[in-house]
C-alpha cells in the first residue's frame, strides 16, 4: 500500500475541491469553508492527507503569522482532519481507515511545528492516535486534550408549523419552562423581530460590550466578524435577526450561518444602555422558526457551553450536550 504524505491544499485553484470535500466529511463545518476562512482572515494552511494518488482526508491547521505553531482562532471554531473515508467499506475498516489517517496526523504536526492548539470539530469522537502519541515517551512530547462542550438543537418539527403554532409544539415543550415563560412575556411585552442585513448595530454593541468588560475594542476582530457576516448574508448563508421592543428600540442582535448539515449560533450582542430580560430568549426562538421554515434547517449548533451563565442558557433551549476537544501539544503559548 502507498504511503501516507500531506500535499499543499492552500489557494484558490484548490477551493472548489476543498470545499467539495468539506461538504462530505462528517467534520466538515462551515468554519473549514474557503469563504468563512477567507472572510475570517487568519493565517492558516490547509492539506491533502494523499495514499497515492487519492486523497483520504483534508486537514485545516489556522496558524501562528509565522507559519511556526498551530493556534486556536477565536473565530475558527473547528480545524483539523477532515476525513474521506469510503462508506462502502465495512464499518470495522472504516474505524481503522480513520485511526491511521489521525495516527498520522498526530506524528506529522509535531515534526512540522514548535507547539499546536487544535480544536477539533466533535465528529472526531476517538482521540486514541493523538493520546497514543508517544505513549512510552516524556509528557511533554504527548498531546494534552482540553474537553469542551457544545449544544445541538433539532428545529426540524418547527419546518412545517406556522409562526402561531410552534409554540404549542414538541420544541416549544422541550424547553425549560423560563424559556417558555420568556418567549410569552416578550409577545405580553409587544417584543418582536425583524430579519435585516446590517451586521453594523451588532458590531457597535459589541464593541461597546467589550469596553464595559474593561477591555480594548478588538479592531481586527470586528472587522472579520463584518467579513463573516456579510459575505454569509450575500451568499444567502447567513441570517441577522434584530429584537426591538414595543416602542422600536433595538434591543439586541443575533446571527446565525449555516452549511449544509446545521445552523451556526455565530455572534451576538445586546444595547449596552436598554434590555429586557426576554431579548435573548425571543432572538434564538424566532430564529430557529425562522432558520427551519426558509432555509430547510433541521439542526442548530448553539456554539459553545463552557461557562456558567452562557452554558446553561443555551441549554436550557432543550438540546444535545455534544463535547468536542482542543488538542495541545508542546510548551503553553
């Protein structure tokens, strides 16, 4: 059998076929699609895991400006292998297809780079040819995984119910009963949403969230977010969703992308003057109704349940707990 090697990936002559092989592998995400990454704007590389001849899996590495580590993009949610394997295999190969193709990943990363940050998308459910990584050798030459956690949520009963009846149905039931308190008191309140295109209320918020935490406005990272959003909404994979309350202030943003298997809670932000505390429950539940009904979507991705607060509103909209993992290599950054 030939052996495994990594080939460049990178540019725009091989976008059309990387993009065709995140839309099959079970890893891919819109995180990994040459747009988002082009938009986001980070230094990153992207590789063919070749056998020959054939290509068995992409692998997406967003990098240090000097090429030297693998680090964790604040905007990049999901990296790493993107596997191809074949679904006509038996089940039992294609578990080892998948073990090799990582085993030699993990061996790869190492000779390529000073130290690695790598998060991966939750479809890598075995971590064993990264914790297998010089198994018998010093601590400091293995991989160190970080547990994350994330919440999907399946809105496909709410494709087929009208605006007034979702909230009588199973999805509606499956929230906490605060949230569906929530949803009532904001339509109690004369609360509601609109679906625009302008990501500017949005960033202003968030820049205004980000110095009240005492921190610098981070100038670059509203700019990608900018990118992100508009170019999803232009390509009709991104949606804004705006929550004002009965006198027409503009309460709080929200928005949401998407790829072909599920939607993307992508950013958020509130007026940092003016609230209510049913804003944030009404913007996901009129997005989801929103997302399932025009867009065909049937699973989001809240995006994240790692600390207190957030994790537990999130959850509290009924969905999967999913874990996922960062993988570390090397010294601390």
């Amino acid at each position: 059998m030939p052996e495994l090697d990594l080939q460049p990936a990178d540019g725009p002559a091989h976008d059309a076929a990387w993009d065709a092989l995140v839309a099959r592998s079970p890893q891919g995400t819109l995180f990994a699609e040459s747009a988002f990454l082009r938009a986001v704007g980070c230094p990153h590389q992207r590789w063919w895991l070749m056998q020959g001849q054939a290509i068995k899996a992409g692998l997406l590495l967003p990098t240090s400006a000097d090429g030297r580590a693998v680090v964790a993009d604040d905007l990049v949610i999901h990296a790493g292998p993107l596997l191809d394997l074949d679904p006509a295999r038996q089940a039992v190969k294609r578990r080892h297809d998948a073990f090799t193709l990582c085993a030699f990943v993990a061996a790869e990363l190492p000779r390529r780079f000073d130290r690695v940050e790598l998060p991966l998308a939750p479809q890598i459910d075995d971590l064993r040819p990264f914790l297998w990584h010089a198994y018998h050798g010093p601590s400091d030459q293995q991989y160190r995984p970080d547990l994350r956690y994330t919440s999907y949520l399946d809105i496909a009963a709410l494709a087929d119910a009208a605006p007034e009846d979702a909230e009588t149905g199973a999805c509606f039931e499956a929230m906490e009963t605060v949230r569906r308190y929530s949803v009532r008191e904001a339509r109690r309140k004369g609360g509601r949403v609109a679906v625009v295109r302008d990501s500017a209320p949005l960033l202003a918020y968030y820049r205004a969230l980000m110095q009240a935490q005492g921190e610098p406005a981070p100038e670059d990272k509203l700019a990608a977010m900018q990118r992100v959003m508009d170019g999803l909404i232009a390509r009709a994979r991104g949606a804004m969703f705006h929550v004002h309350d009965a006198a027409g202030k503009l309460l709080y943003c929200v928005f949401y992308g998407w790829d072909a298997r599920r939607a993307y809670y992508l950013y958020g932000a509130g007026h940092p003057q003016a609230s209510a505390p049913w804003q944030g429950t009404l913007a996901h539940w009129f997005a989801f109704g929103h997302l399932a009904r025009e867009h065909g979507v049937r699973e989001v991705d809240l995006e994240g349940v790692n600390s207190p607060q957030r994790g537990w509103f999130k959850l509290s909209f009924g969905g999967s707990l999913v874990p996922y993992h960062t993988l570390r290599w090397g010294p601390a950054a």
